[in-house]
C-alpha cells in the first residue's frame, strides 16, 4: 500500500512544478544578457514618465528665447535646450508619456482583436477560416507604414487615430499566431470535423457524442481484429481472463462480450 500511495503523493509536487511555468520564464530572461538591457531601458523609461512632474524643470511647452541651443549641462539644463528655448530632458520625460500610452493602446487593440478573431477562426474553421484569413492576407499585403498613415489621412490627425492605426496594422500578426496555436491545441473531440461527425449543434452533447463513438469504435475494432485463440467457449465468455485470450474472440460474440467487458475495464 505504501508503494501505491508513493505516485499519489507525487502529484501535487508535479502540478507545483508545472504552475512554476513563469518562474522559469524569468530565470531565462535574467539569464539572457538583452534581456538584462531591455528590462533596465524599460524601467528607466517607466520611473521617468512616473516622476516627470517631479524631475521636470519647468513647462516642457515654454518658451525662453534667451536660452535657445544651450549644450547640455548648462545653467541647469541636463541636455540642453531646443532652438526655442524649450528644455529637452523636461520634454523627454513628459513624451514617455505619449510614447507609453500609445504602445500599450496600440499593442492591446492588436491583441484584443487579433486573438479573438484568429481562435475562432482556428476552432470554427470552414468559411469563417478561410474569410478571416483572406482579410488577414489582404491587410499584410499593403504595406505596414503606408497602411497606417492611409488610415490616419482617413480619420484625421489626433492621438487616437494613431493609436488605432497602429492597432489596426498589427492584428493579422496576432491573428495568425492564435488561429495557429488554436489548431495545434484543439483535440480531436472538439475540432468541427469531430463535431460535424457527432451531428449535433451543441458543442457540449458534439464532444461527448464523440467521446462515445470513439470509445465505442475502439472497443468493437479490438474485438473484431481478434480471432479465435483456441480457448474453450467457457473461457472466452468469462469476464476474468486474460488478456491474450480476450483480444481473440470471435465476431458473433462481439456485442455480448462488449457489454460484458465495458464494466470491467471501468
């Protein structure tokens, strides 16, 4: 009993090392010296678009004529000044914040959309695949720049109308990513060929449906891929024997023997 119990108790250490997907997902990012780079730009980026109001200067839209072009360093300009005057750092800290805001609004309307349009087209598949996909081909056949300044000239200059061609441009990717992972995860139960196959409308009664059939079909082709084993017909009929003699049985016995073995094998 204790060696039984060993694999049972083996369980929830697997499920923990399987829930620590994340963590392994860091320590490979820490281990990669980019990464390294790209985390410490991000988070300068971020701490200075978050303190701008209190690392700011002064007004990053003033004006002082008196101080146009100044090199950095000077008179307290940490890089300099522009030819109005206006100071630059004050002005980068406060354009992280625009340049924040419209990657995550750009990035997350890609996301959004995209992935919700490629998993259904990768779950439904047939007309709503192959419509999804030719609108994806026909968007990644323009190119990216033109295509957003194309849809920027539509709606007229402004924040949002950047955010949403950028948006809007980015979404085959998305598309194509998710509608590929969902073919590759998708069993075979669920799939609409497997659907289609149960004759049902409801997705729920389709998979069991299938789960039926296949456990059904798996356990009749067993019985009709055996012949006769020269047990005697005592032997074959009992519940109990082995299972060389009960993969041999004979095909007028199949539908007796498969209500007779389904509760043992349960």
């Amino acid at each position: 009993m204790a060696e039984l119990a060993k694999p049972a108790a083996a369980i929830p250490n697997l499920a923990r090392k399987q829930r620590s997907l994340w963590r392994d997902v860091g320590r490979r990012l820490v281990a990669h010296a980019g990464a390294r780079i790209g985390f410490a730009l991000v988070a300068v980026l971020l701490i200075g678009a978050a303190l701008a109001d209190v690392l700011a200067r002064a007004d990053p839209n003033a004006t002082f004529l008196r101080e146009t072009l100044k090199p950095p360093l000077v008179d307290g300009h940490l890089m300099g000044t522009d030819d109005l005057g206006r100071d630059v750092f004050t002005r980068l800290l406060h354009g992280a914040r625009t340049s924040l805001r419209v990657g995550v609004v750009a990035v997350g309307i890609a996301v959004i959309f995209g992935s919700v349009v490629g998993f259904t087209a990768g779950f439904f598949g047939r007309w709503w695949d192959a419509f999804v996909m030719r609108v994806m081909d026909i968007v990644l056949s323009f190119p990216t720049i033109l295509l957003a300044i194309a849809i920027v000239a539509l709606r007229g200059p402004g924040i949002f109308n950047t955010m949403l061609a950028v948006g809007i441009v980015a979404i085959p990717v998305y598309a194509r990513i998710s509608r590929a992972s969902a073919i590759a995860r998708g069993s075979s139960c669920c799939t609409p060929r497997a659907l289609q196959r149960a004759g049902s409308s409801s997705p729920a009664t389709a998979t069991t449906s299938a789960f039926a059939k296949r456990s059904t079909s798996a356990a009749f082709s067993s019985i009709r891929a055996s012949r006769s084993c020269g047990c005697p017909q005592a032997t074959r009929d009992s519940t109990r024997t082995s299972p060389r003699c009960r993969t041999r049985r004979d095909r007028k016995h199949s539908k007796e023997l498969g209500h007779e073995i389904h509760p043992a094998a349960r």
